[in-house]
C-alpha cells in the first residue's frame, strides 16, 4: 500500500526557532526530558461497511506498539482510547438532537449517538487502557496482552450512523465527563482516526432533514455538497479540483473549530500529533447513481480508491476534510490511505511519529551527506540545546571525544533504529542539569 505522506523526519512547533547554521539543516528534534506519557486517542468509523477496515487495524495495532517498544526505556506510559463516529443527529449549533433518521443497525441515526464516549470490551476494568511503567514492571488495569485486548476493541462493529461525525466525537471526547481520567495534563497526545468516509460534523440538525431543493436527497451526498468547497462546484457532475473544507456552511462545522479544539487540550502544540488511515483526499468526481433498492439516479461522490478484500470489493471515499485537518499539524500528523487489506505500514508510520513525541534519537541517514571514506555514513552534524524561555542563546554541545561531561555521540543502536541502514542515532551525555522547556536539535549537512 502506497503511503501519501513521507514521514517528518522533525517535531517543531510553528513559533520554535529555526537557525541553520554552517550550511546545516534541521534534521531532528528531541525534548531535552524526555516525556515517557503518551495518550492515543482512537477515533473509529462504525458506519456499514467498516468491518475489514477494524480487523486490519486491529491486525495490524502490534506494529504500532513495536515501533513504540523502540524508544528509550522500552514502551512509553500508554493510555488508549477508542470512540466512534456515530453522533447520532445531534450538531455543535443545536442543543438538541434533531428526529432519528433511517433503520437503525444498517446506517441511522439517533440522538447523540456515542457522543464521543470512550468504548470498553471484553478484559477492560476502565474506560480507557492504561498501560505504566512502575519499578521495573508495567502496571496494567485490562487483562491479557494489549495488542488483543486492544484488537477487541477496536472492532466497534458496523452498526453506526452512516453521517460520520469524526471530528466531532474526537471534540466530544476531549471533554466527555465520563472519560475522565484518560487524558493526562502532562502527556503526549496522538489522535488516530480511522475511516472509509470524509468527516461529516455537523453544525444544524437541519442537514439531517428531509429532502429538499436546499440540502437534495437524505443521503452522505449532502456532507460534501455542503462541507466541501471545489472547482467547479460541488454538485455538478464531474471531476473536481482544488478542493477544501468550506468554512462558510450553514450545516457543517468549519474545520478549524475542532482543530481548535485539540489545541486547547496542551499548552504546547509539540505534545500533539494527529493521524488519519481514510480515503485518499483525491481524485474527487462526482457522478450519477441509483440509490440502494433502485429508483432516479442521483449525485453521490465517486470512490478515491477501491480495493479487494477477501469479503469482496471494498471501497473509500476522498477525505478531503479530513485531510485539511491532518495538514493544520505540520510535522505532526501521518496520512496514509485505508484502501488496502494490510495496514502494517499506516501503524508503523503511526508509531514512528508517536515515537518522535516521546523522544525519537534516531537519524535517517539516507538523507544525509557522507563527511568520511569510511564504510557507512559518516554524518557532519551539531547538536545544539535551545531552551524555549532563550530562544535567542542556544547551546552548542561538542562531540564526547573533547572529553566535555555535557556532549554528543552518534552510535549505531540496531534496538533503537532498526529502520534505518545504519541504524545511526543521537545519544546525549549529560551532566548538568537542563530545564523542562530545553530541546534538542540536530543539525547536519543534507546529501545534495
């Protein structure tokens, strides 16, 4: 499966300051305390026809957590949720539900559906899993192993409303009363959101009426037709270009809003990181179908990519506003395409930029210029501490052969980067102390 981003090699905030220096570029950037709490929010498509989607995640959920295994000190301190999609007819500008729509089991909806509620299975004793290191052992609130409580879990069936409202449960679900507990002040936050169809979130009860010349027939049509922006318009028939979220819409919330929303969960925007496993954001086309059970042909949005499973055909929608809400999080987010029966490469894509968060050491030395005949890469780097409070006076640590107590090596560590040739990383040395806002960046010259 083909992935439609190459992944950040760097976790840098807008604000944080970028200095090249000697003809060097920033290659990677670690927090100087690293921060072992990591939070994983799971935000699950339980529309029909989200079956295969479920069991390849949760198929493919260990690779995740290898890649995690890899940081320093072994697995972070985890907590991870799951919620879904259905908010039933409930929309950010109303303070009620509107009526229920369709047959409820095969893609209707109804009051607040989930309403960003955490999710629990079979072995859990908590609405979340938490997984912590303490003294040498981890400290777990869920029987079995992880990977299979987790794999139970993540299969929330196919049962659930068929206008998905992704964005909204994940706002939801930043702060539902009853998932207190599950975000933690200090820890790292990742939101992974899984989906064969473009987020729906809804700001009117309206878009959940009847048919009318306004909103068109009572079907996932009028998610894009009135939530997407495109040349030319939404709902002519046709392919589509430069389309984006539409931040105008009487009936569907501008994307910003919940990116907002998960900003305001940390005070630094570094501690957060987004992806999405969904419909490829393009091509975009719209074309004339019969709706199920027959009748007039009628504008629904083309697929972007279809694939086989052994169950059959299986199918996404482009996910244009989810993608828009991946691209406000530059560094910090992953997409890759859920049109494929294996999903090893989107988790372990997933893990490595969760693995960044925590504190990711490793250089990807395919990008990097060879200073040295020597066999392998021999990289000319820096490595410099930049303290947020001193942006303005960073400071320069030298390699350890200077016999400096505060210094820099580069060492192959096969356990720690076992993704790279040369498995090269940064280990730092260090004797005097460092405050909780210093990071580390590394610098090194680019292969032309």
């Amino acid at each position: 499966m083909r992935a439609l981003c190459v992944l950040p090699l760097a976790l840098a905030a807008c604000s944080e300051p970028t200095v090249v220096v000697g003809g060097l570029q920033e290659v990677a950037t670690l927090k100087a305390i690293p921060n072992r709490n990591l939070d994983i929010l799971f935000v699950i498509d339980d529309s029909p026809s989200m079956t295969d989607k479920q069991v390849a995640l949760a198929a493919a959920f260990p690779r995740m957590i290898d890649v995690l295994g890899q940081v320093d000190g072994g697995l972070p301190n985890l907590h991870i949720g799951v919620i879904t999609s259905d908010m039933g007819t409930s929309a950010s500008g109303s303070a009620t539900p509107g009526p229920a729509i369709g047959a409820a089991g095969n893609g209707g909806c109804a009051g607040v559906g989930d309403g960003g509620a955490l999710q629990m299975s079979t072995g859990m004793t908590a609405a979340f899993l938490s997984d912590i290191e303490r003294n040498g052992t981890r400290e777990r609130n869920y029987t079995g192993e992880l990977r299979d409580t987790f794999g139970t879990l993540a299969r929330v069936g196919d049962l659930g409303c068929g206008f998905e409202q992704h964005l909204a449960a994940m706002s939801h679900a930043l702060v539902h009363p009853s998932n207190a507990g599950f975000l933690r002040p200090e820890a790292n936050l990742a939101v992974v959101i899984l989906a064969d169809e473009d987020d729906c979130s809804a700001s009117d009860i309206a878009l959940f009426g009847p048919e009318s010349a306004q909103l068109g027939p009572l079907q996932s049509f009028r998610c894009f037709r009135h939530g997407v922006t495109c040349d030319p318009d939404a709902t002519s028939i046709g392919t589509k270009t430069g389309c984006a979220p539409r931040s105008d819409s009487p009936f569907v919330d501008d994307v910003t809003a919940h990116v907002d929303a998960l900003l305001a969960t940390k005070d630094d925007p570094r501690m957060l990181m987004v992806a999405g496993i969904v419909g490829n954001p393009e091509p975009v086309a719209v074309e004339l179908s019969a709706p199920p059970g027959g009748g007039t042909p009628q504008p629904t949005l083309a697929s972007s990519c279809v694939f086989q499973t052994p169950s059959g055909t299986s199918a996404a929608a482009p996910a244009v506003r989810l993608a828009a809400f991946l691209d406000a999080f530059p560094g910090r987010s992953t997409l890759t395409s859920v049109c494929g029966g294996d999903l090893d490469n989107p988790l372990g894509l997933i893990g490595s930029t969760a693995k960044q968060l925590v504190g990711d050491p490793c250089l990807d030395t395919s990008l990097l210029a060879d200073a040295s005949p020597d066999p392998g890469i021999q990289p000319s780097c820096e490595v410099v501490d930049i303290r947020d409070a001193s942006p303005d006076a960073p400071n320069v640590l030298p390699l350890c052969s200077s016999g400096s107590p505060d210094c820099y090596q580069l060492v192959a560590d096969q356990a720690a980067c076992p993704a790279s040739d040369d498995h090269l990383r940064v280990k730092i040395q260090r004797q005097a102390s460092v405050t909780d806002d210093t990071w580390t960046h590394v610098r090194c010259q680019r292969a032309p």
